[in-house]
C-alpha cells in the first residue's frame, strides 16, 4: 500500500477556536511542540544570516587567541564593581 501527504488549508481563525477547545493537558503539549519547532527555525534562520555568521567567527578567532572572560571571573568582576 502506497502512503503519501496531505495537505490541509486551515483558516487561523479555525486552529485558534480549535486550541481554545484544547484540554489544558494537550495545550501545553502543543506549546512544547511549537516551542521546540519555533526555536529549531530561529536557529536554522541564524545560521543563515551573514551577519550572524561573521559574529560567530569574530567570536570564536578571540577564544582561539585566548581573549574571554570565564563565566566565573566576569561575576567576580561584576561583584568588585558593586
């Protein structure tokens, strides 16, 4: 048996009056997935970003030459400012 997609059209209107029906048990399971999806297309959409890009390897040349600041001496940093 052959398998293939569908696709459906859903007014948003529509899907909204559906989540609203939702179990609140179900509502967060559906947050969960539109959390996980939505900061998977962010990251995809980073890494495409030039600018984005050239930060990345500005950032990761200063490590490699040893110019960062430990998580724990930027607190003790801030601590001595205070």
């Amino acid at each position: 048996m052959v398998q293939g997609n569908v696709k459906l059209v859903i007014p948003f209107e529509s899907l909204v009056a559906s989540v609203a029906n939702l179990s609140l048990t179900d509502k967060r399971r559906l947050w969960e997935i539109l959390d996980e999806q939505m900061a998977q297309a962010e990251e995809e959409q980073w890494e495409r970003d030039p600018v984005v890009q050239a930060e990345i390897r500005e950032a990761r040349a200063a490590y490699q030459a040893g110019e960062y600041v430990t998580v724990d001496e930027y607190i003790a940093k801030q601590r001595a400012k205070a």
